[in-house]
C-alpha cells in the first residue's frame, strides 16, 4: 500500500508560483489604468459638485442639528445677489407672472395680504418673519395701522430695525414661539405666518395661540407644506422621513393636506380657505433654481450654498412622487 502524500511535489509548487506570478503582473498592469478611471471619477464628482453634496449629505446624517433655530438660520434662502443688496427676501416665491427672484417674493407676499384683507385700519401681527422685506410690504404698501413683528434671532432683529426702524407703527419682539405664546388676549386683528409655519414646534400650538391672540372676527393668514396624501406602509414613511431630515425639511411633523380644515375646526376657526398654490410655488421655484444655481452659487458657497441644493432636490423628488403640496390658507 502506498503511503500517504504529506507534502506537494515540487513540480506541483512551481505550478503554483508561476500563477502567482502572472497574477502579480496582470495585477501591475491593471493598476495604472484603474488608477487614471478612479483619477477621472474623482474629478468628475468634485467638478460636478456631487462629492460636496455627497459629504453635506453625511454631515447631516452624522451630525444632525438638535435646534430648529439654527436649521433654520443655516438653510436660509441666500438668494439676493449684491447687484440687489437691499433685498434680503428668503422665500420660494411666487412665480406665476415672473422670471425674477426678488419680484416672485414680493408676489408672494402680496397674494397673502390681498387674501387677509390687510388694510390701514389693521393691528397685525407677523409671527417668525425670514426678512426685512416682508415687514416693508406691511408697512409701506398696505400702511397698516400697526405691526408687531416676531423675530426669531438677533439677525434678523438688526436687520428689521436698519431698514424699517423709522416706521413709528413697528413694533418689533424677540423670541418666536414663546413670544406668541406670550401675546395678550384679542390683541390683533390679522395675524400673518408667511412661509413659517412648518418651522415651528407645532401647529396645533401655533394655532391655539392665535386664536388667543385674535380679536373676534379676526383673520389668521398663513403658508404652510403639507403632504399631499397619507404614506403607503411604514418603509415609505421612514424613507421620507430620513430624506427630509437631511434636505432640512422636517415631513415627520407635516399634516396631510385632507386633515388641514379640520385641524383648524379643532382650534376655534370655523371659516377656513385653502389654495393650493404648489405649482405657481415650489414647481416655479425650482425650475427657476435649476436655471440659475450655477451664478448664484458664487454668491452663497461661503453659506453652505449645498444645503440650498439638497432641499431643491428633496422638493423636486416629492412634487414627482406627488407626496407634496404647497398651501395658502385663510382661517377666520
């Protein structure tokens, strides 16, 4: 019988090494043309601006902001050029008879104080205001008796104070959600919420408060994003929530849009209108944005100009989703 092979023969071993070695020399010359494709990839996605996204997108799944103050004041619509440097507007606008930044956030404003009704014998209240500009419209156009306006930081306070500091009928406050809280009973008669609401801590608060606020026969009038319709099962749910959270828009605390009336009943308002007003909003914005983020972002990379582009992304995938809808609602 014969005994057992406890070891390779050598011919068996030099079989082995010359496979290694032509192994080893594919191996070298692969190297340097995997190396000019990684090269070309790499200089792809950072001329495309697609490694920035990509690290903005992990610095926000790693490092989420725990304030909504300061997402708030991070994502900002930084969107004036200095040809403009007045104009501090940060809204998407309203783009219906438009092409013009500055001319949509001034529509937008507008269509919101036709619809209250604002006139000069009104005592109006402007909770959480993104800009100077809006407190102008109040102001100078509808001359309204009087204003008191909510910031929600020191920024925007100085800002407001600069450029509308010598209407004597502005008041301005300091505080956001507490300071409404805070409001005296029936202490105006038109209360405004211009593209703040889904912002705030919550809106079954939000809504309580001013109905304190308002005197009878009062008007609230505000924007808000809502969902289109309730999500499918618990993964689409989560999906959605996950993405909003790194765009900056909170979807986990928005109510769907068949629900909005009766939140509202709930709260006291018994005569509620609402437009929706998605298209001439949100579809004009970011259609106007992916014509002309390229110029603008030379203006705003230094404010974390890719957050702006993360949020557009996010409202582009639910408007084609059909999940989002963009709301102006009147509630007496």
């Amino acid at each position: 019988m014969a005994k057992p092979q406890l070891w390779q023969k050598p011919n068996d071993l030099s079989i082995i090494r010359t496979q290694l070695k032509s192994m080893d020399k594919t191996k070298s010359q692969l190297m340097p043309i995997l190396s000019f494709l990684l090269g070309v990839l790499l200089t792809w996605l950072f001329m495309s601006g697609l490694m920035a996204q990509g690290l903005a997108l992990l610095i926000r799944i790693w490092w989420p902001s725990s304030s909504r103050e300061r997402e708030l004041k991070v994502d900002q619509w930084l969107l004036n050029t200095p040809l403009q440097p007045s104009s501090g507007w940060r809204l998407p606008g309203y783009w219906r008879d438009t092409s013009q930044y500055r001319q949509a956030c001034s529509e937008m404003a507008g269509l919101l104080a036709d619809k209250a009704c604002l006139s000069s014998q009104d005592e109006v209240l402007d909770v959480a205001f993104t800009s100077h500009d809006q407190l102008l419209v109040w102001l100078d156009y509808y001359q309204v008796q009087h204003l008191t306006a909510i910031a929600s930081d020191e920024q925007q306070m100085a800002q407001a104070l600069e450029h509308c500091g010598h209407f004597n009928t502005l008041k301005l406050v300091r505080g956001g959600d507490k300071s409404l809280a805070e409001r005296p009973e029936n202490s105006c008669d038109k209360l405004i919420g211009l593209d703040c609401v889904y912002h705030l801590e919550s809106r079954s608060h939000f809504f309580s408060h001013a109905r304190k606020a308002l005197r009878p026969g009062g008007t609230l009038a505000f924007t808000d994003m809502v969902l289109a319709r309730p999500f499918q099962d618990r993964r689409e749910q989560r999906l959605v929530n996950k993405l909003g959270r790194i765009s900056g828009l909170l979807v986990e605390d928005m109510p769907v849009k068949e629900t909005y009336e009766n939140l509202l009943n709930q709260h006291g308002f018994e005569q509620v209108e609402i437009l929706d007003i998605t298209d001439d909003v949100l579809s004009g914005f970011c259609f106007w944005f992916g014509q002309h983020y390229q110029s603008l972002s030379a203006f705003t990379r230094s404010k974390m100009w890719i957050r702006l582009r993360l949020q557009v992304w996010f409202i582009r995938w639910m408007l084609h989703r059909e999940q989002l809808r963009y709301l102006m609602i009147i509630a007496r």
